[in-house]
C-alpha cells in the first residue's frame, strides 16, 4: 500500500519523505530511481535539481542513478559531476542506457564519480571504441559495465579491457549484440578477467571453441553465462566451459546449431549447481542430453527450455522428474512427442511445478 501511495508523489515530496525513516528511505530510492528510468521523465538537469534541493543526510538514494533515455548535453553532465554537488562521491553505479544523444567525450566526465563500480551505457548506439577508453580511464574502480546493443564496438574496445587495471576485477561483462567482435577478442577477455561471474554474449557472432576453451580455461568462478544466437558453438567449447566453470547456475545456448547431448551431458555432470538452462532450437540435440544428463545430475534444476525438440516423450519428463524435483518452469513448445501437458499431470511429476514458459 505504502509503495503505491508513493507513485503519486513528486520527487520533492519523496526526498522529504526519505529524511523521515530508514524504511521510508528504501522506499524513496525506488521510486526515484523508477521515476528517473522514465523515457523524459528525468533529465540530467532536473537531477541536478533533485540533488540541489535535497538534504538527505543518509544519501543512499543516489548510490544507483538511472538516466535511461534522458536527454545528455556535455554542460549537464559537466555540472552534474562538479563539485557544487555533494553526492557525486556516492554514486557507485550509473545508467545511461538508450541516451541517444550520448557522446564519447560525454563519458571523460565520469571521472567526477570517483566510486562508480557500474556503468551502462546499453543502447548508445553512436558510442564508439573511444567511449570505453574514457571510461576506464574514469572509472578506477569499475567492476560491472554493460555494453548491450552497442554495434559500433570492435576488438579494440574489447582488448581496452583485457588491457585495463580493471580487467583482473571485473565480475560482470555484458557485451549482448555487440556482434561484430572476434572469437580471439573473447579469449583475450577471459583470460585477463578471471574474477567474471556474469557473462552476457548474446549474438556474439564468432564465438566459437577458441572463445569458449578460454572462458573454460580462465573463468573458474562464472555463475551466469549468456550465449543466445551464437550459431557457432561447439562441444569442445561447451565441455571446456563444463570441465572448468564448475559454479555454473545459469547457461543459455538457444539456437547452438551444432551442440550434441554429449556437450550437454558435460554441463550436468561438472556444474552441480545448474539451476537454469535453455537448449532452445539446439537442433542437434538427441534425447540422451536428458536421460544420461539432467535426469541423472542436475537435481537443482528450476527452469528449463527443450523448445523445439521433437524426439523428447513423455517418458522423458517422467525420468526428469525422478531427480529434478525442484523444476518450477518448463518451455516444451514445438515438442510434438510430449503429448500429455495437463497442470495435474505435471505437477505430479514435478512436485513444485508453477507452469509453462511463455512465448
């Protein structure tokens, strides 16, 4: 009740509000940070507003700023990282995502955010190579950057961070539909990021063994793996990752063309953690991936997609069901062997079921 209440104030009215009590404070902070991520709700000039109007003592409310879609001019930005503004030392993350207007030489002003630990700048689409250059330049402490959708992006930005005193720091790299970079720029990547526990490669073209050996060989700590239309993958790639990313939890290899059960098998087998996985469109795939794989090893397995795989039965969800008790989601869509998809059925064989994927 309290939060909907809170989406009909003004953002004056919640910085007040957010001086009153630490769990008002809480509450504050997502409704700013939602009301700031507005297409033009926001500007850079009405935050510097914002923080020229408050007097928030515990200023936990800029930690995280999200400018997403906001209209960006040099002078905004210039004054919004000046000294005039007392929380520029707390913010620790800062979202830029589909500024279009977004410049490279923008980003050299980030320096005046001494703590940034995050930066996404996902959809910029006129940012190029140099941006990440200033940014790494800026961003001494910089652990997380999200470079989603960013087409202009080559090899150069991706061995900048290889090169960088960040790389050996960094835990999350995104780098979905920045397609153009190479199988070695992945590699050189890996090998000089070994702390990485999130790794978005979503239609990274080139990947492909030499790519993946290296995540496998370097990236022992990987929790979330991310490789969605990537074509390209292969078993000794995928075995490798298995062999040496023994923490996985998550991994999506939708569209794998040429990934077989045996690769699969791998990943149930070495990652005992695997809780999420998606074999979506991996037309090579038998049905032995379930039956030697997850419905043997994978017992905390919670959502899974086999979409498209029309050799699976229903004998086949009646042996996963025997060791993966804890699935909750399930995406059969376009598995004509499965016949029988009742709820009661369902959750007969899988005790904590709570439906299907939805399309």
């Amino acid at each position: 009740m309290a939060t909907r209440v809170l989406e009909f104030l003004t953002h004056r009215d919640l910085l007040a509000l957010s001086r009153c009590s630490r769990t008002l404070q809480s509450s504050c902070a997502g409704s700013l940070s939602s009301t700031a991520s507005s297409a033009g709700a926001v500007s850079l000039s009405g935050l510097e507003r914002l923080l020229v109007e408050s007097k928030v003592e515990e200023n936990a409310v800029f930690r995280h700023v999200d400018l997403t879609s906001s209209a960006v001019s040099v002078a905004q930005l210039a004054r919004l990282t000046s000294d005039a503004f007392p929380y520029r030392a707390v913010a620790e993350s800062l979202t830029l995502q589909f500024c279009k207007e977004l410049k490279n030489y923008h980003l050299a002003m980030l320096r005046w955010l001494p703590n940034l630990r995050h930066v996404d700048i996902g959809g910029c689409h006129g940012l190029t190579d140099k941006a990440i250059t200033h940014i790494l330049d800026a961003c001494p402490n910089l652990t997380s950057i999200r470079l989603y959708w960013c087409p202009q992006l080559t090899d150069d930005a991706m061995l900048a961070i290889a090169r960088s005193q960040q790389a050996p720091r960094m835990q999350s790299i995104n780098l979905s539909g920045v397609r153009h970079i190479s199988n070695a720029a992945v590699a050189a990547l890996a090998k000089a990021c070994p702390n990485v526990h999130t790794l978005d490669l979503t239609r990274v073209e080139a990947l492909a063994t030499e790519g993946m050996t290296a995540i496998g060989k370097h990236m022992p700590l990987l929790r979330d793996l991310r490789m969605y239309a990537c074509a390209e993958l292969t078993n000794a790639g995928l075995e490798a990752i298995a062999r040496g990313c023994p923490l996985l939890q998550a991994i999506d290899i939708t569209g794998a063309k040429l990934i077989s059960d045996e690769a699969v098998v791998a990943l149930a087998r070495h990652c005992p953690q695997l809780n999420w996985l998606s074999t979506m469109w991996c037309v090579s795939l038998g049905t032995e991936f379930v039956t030697r794989g997850l419905a043997v090893h994978a017992r905390r397995l919670e959502w899974l997609s086999v979409h498209g795989n029309t050799k699976l039965t229903d004998a086949h969800l009646e042996a996963l069901g025997r060791t993966c008790a804890q699935l909750r989601m399930l995406d059969v869509h376009g598995c004509s062997g499965i016949q029988d998809r009742s709820l009661e059925r369902m959750r007969r064989v899988f005790p904590n079921f709570g439906g299907f994927v939805e399309l």
